[in-house]
C-alpha cells in the first residue's frame, strides 16, 4: 500500500469494528493493528490490513512525547525503479527508489543527492521501491543521522543526511500572523518542487500554549486557503484573515491529509 502505512496485508477474518484490534502470531505475540478490509458486503473475504507494530510504537512513543506525530523529510521527489528507466541511466541494479528532484536547501542536497540517484539501501538494510523508502524515512526521528546508498551511473557510494523537519529547509524566516497570536509562517520558495505542486503557506513555527496552538496549528501544516479562497504568499494570507469579520475556516495539508480550522 503507497504511502507511509506500509501495511500488512493478512488473510485473518477481520470484520466490521475489528479495527484497532490486534493482529497476532501463533505464538500471541503482536504483529500489527487491524484496520481494513476489502470485501464486497463490508464483510471479511480474507483481504485484509494491518499497521505493522513497530510503526505503531514509533507513532505512539511520539505522541506520547510530543502530543502529536512529527514525519522528517530529507526533501526528494522519488519514484520507483522500472528495468526500462534501469537500462536509460546505465545502472545494472533492479530495486530502489530514483530521485527525481531534490529540493534545493534540503538534507538530501547538502548530502549530495542527486536526480537519477537510485537508493539501494537506507542504514545498511535494502531498499525495494519508493514506497519503502517513504515509509522507513517517515519513521526515522527527525535530526537522526541515516546513510543512504546509492547507485549513480553504475557505481554505488555512501552518503549520510540528518533528517529534518520541511520547515526547516523552507524560505526565509517565519513571518508572525498578528491575527493567530503563536503562529509563523513562510512562503514556498519558487525553486522548490512543492511550488509546482501545492499553492500556500508553511506553518513554520507555532508556540506552544499560543492561540493558534489551541486551535490545532502545527509546525509543518500548509495553509492553502481562508474561507475557501486560495493564496500563495503571505500578503494573501494576512489581506484574507483581515477580511473576515464573522470568522474563518482555515483549510490546511497535515501529511496526507486535508484538515479545516475554524476561528471565531
């Protein structure tokens, strides 16, 4: 399954209201965390998925530490190595994840990543496709250490990046919303990839305790649109928070998800 999740995929009888519940070995002991199922009447057909259980541990340890699930990001597009691509950049090695594009000011660029690298491994363990890589990178605590290596044009090299957090290869400094006390936001740089890809704002920082902290920003949202008007740049930002005098919903991206909030 393509994203972080990275699920397993069990023929166990999973049923309607089982999600949450354990998946366990012969032995009892945890595997995974039930939470699908493909069946035509809602029922089990024997396809179903799991949360593998070191990444719920990984996702717990963090929310108990943090209140909340921080992913790194060492700051590369990537897709999935096909023989066809092998064969165009001269590489004899079958599995990994190519770089695409590498975001300039990112921990892959100042490693020295490349477009058309292929990562074959991450911390000396292999790596099949980008799906793999996401999710191993999107478990990796950020400002740890990885080496990842590579195949560039036949030959295979060691390169090591400290992950981080976007924001942190973001442009510029945040600038203070004095409308959402706490709150610190950045444009997306013009260079980078996400440019091209979403239209809005980063939350750079947000302080704990803040007004914009209780209404549930987080460092490393992007705020795409105030009362479903889009902006890019922080002046549309700000003009569209002065605008609204009876409130505003502030639609935003947390990972792969859309999330709204509203402020009166």
């Amino acid at each position: 399954v393509e994203g972080y999740e990275d699920f397993i995929q069990t023929d166990a009888s999973i049923n309607p209201g089982n999600s949450g519940g354990a998946l366990v070995n012969l032995r009892g002991e945890l595997v995974g965390i039930n939470s699908a199922i493909i069946g035509p009447a809602g029922g089990s057909v024997g396809i179903g998925f799991a949360v593998p259980s070191n990444m719920a541990r990984a996702v717990m340890g963090q929310i108990v530490r943090y209140g909340e699930v921080r992913r790194g990001r060492l700051g590369i597009e990537m897709g999935d190595l096909s023989p066809e691509l092998a064969k165009k950049i001269g590489i004899g090695v079958l599995e990994g994840a190519v770089v695409a594009t590498v975001q300039p000011g990112s921990p892959a660029e100042k490693a020295g990543l490349r477009a058309q690298d292929v990562v074959i491994a991450l911390n000396g363990r292999p790596i099949r496709n980008a799906a793999e890589l996401r999710a191993r990178l999107g478990l990796t605590p950020i400002g740890d250490e990885v080496e990842l290596r590579v195949n560039r044009g036949g030959e295979t090299r060691a390169l090591r990046a400290r992950i981080a957090a976007p924001q942190e290869y973001a442009q510029g400094e945040g600038q203070s919303i004095p409308q959402l006390a706490g709150l610190q936001v950045v444009e997306i740089e013009r260079g980078s990839p996400l440019y091209q890809r979403i239209q809005g704002l980063i939350v750079a920082a947000v302080e704990r305790q803040s007004r914009a902290w209780q209404y549930g920003f987080r460092p490393g949202d992007i705020i795409y649109a105030v009362n479903n008007r889009r902006m890019r740049t922080l002046a549309e930002f700000q003009a569209a928070l002065r605008g609204a005098e009876r409130g505003y919903a502030v639609s935003l991206l947390r990972g792969d998800s859309s999330v709204t909030i509203t402020i009166r």
